[in-house]
C-alpha cells in the first residue's frame, strides 16, 4: 500500500508542476499578446500624429496641399482610416490566434491560470475598443 500511496503523491506532483508551467505558459503567451497590441496602438497613434500635424497647417482649407508634393488632406484622412485598420485586422487576427490556443487548455486550468486569461481578455477587448475609436 506504501507503493500505490507514494504513487499517488507522485502523480500529484506532477499534475501539479504541469499545471503550473501552463500557468506560467499562460500568463508569457498574455503578456505577449498584450504588448504585441499595445505596439500596434503606438504605431497608429504616430500615424494619427503625422497626419495630425500635416492637418494643422491646412485647417479651414480642405482639399489643398499641406506642402508642394504632399498628399491632399482627404487623402491622409484615409491614409489614417487605413492605418488604423490594419492595426485592427492585425489586432484581430492576434485574437484568434490566442483564443484558438488558450481555449482548449483554459478548462484543465487552475482558477488563478483562468483569471490571468481572463484579465487578458478584457484588458485585449478593451485595446481594441480603443483602436477602433480611433478611427471614428
């Protein structure tokens, strides 16, 4: 009986340690996700600001050039609605990406793994809610 009991107790460990390295799996492929979206919001705030400071010089003459070779105002406007939907796509793409792996082990998961991905969830929602203001 000592054998089975010792057994056991070993099996538990390494249910234990397994779910642990998910854990910390978990909590990397968050993190990773999560910075990969914040680069993507830097990235179309700079564009936003480009084109932003391009419209100061023009402002209350649409259509005009803001200096000889430049794009049209409406053009940069839709430079900028561009920009900001291909970080979306690729915020988008990301989220499937990371469901698609998560998902499946989230239910083995111990509650502190599942609240991490939780709390990764609603702070990736609440990224691209922001991006996606951006452009309206």
């Amino acid at each position: 009986m000592v054998s089975r009991a010792s057994g056991e107790q070993s099996a538990r460990k390494e249910i234990a340690a397994a779910a642990t390295d998910l854990t910390t799996v978990a909590k990397d492929a968050a993190y990773v996700a999560i910075g990969l979206a914040v680069l993507g919001l830097q990235k179309a705030q700079v564009r936003r600001r480009e084109i932003s400071s391009r419209l100061d010089g023009v402002r209350g003459h649409p259509g005009h050039f803001v200096h000889a070779g430049e794009l049209p105002v409406r053009d940069m406007a839709q430079e900028l609605a561009r920009a900001v939907k291909e970080v979306d796509h690729t915020v988008g793409e990301l989220i499937e990406r990371w469901d698609g792996a998560i998902e499946p082990l989230s239910e083995r998961l111990p509650p502190g793994a599942r609240a991490v991905i939780s709390q990764a969830k609603d702070a990736r929602d609440q990224l691209r809610s922001f991006l996606t203001s951006l452009a309206g």
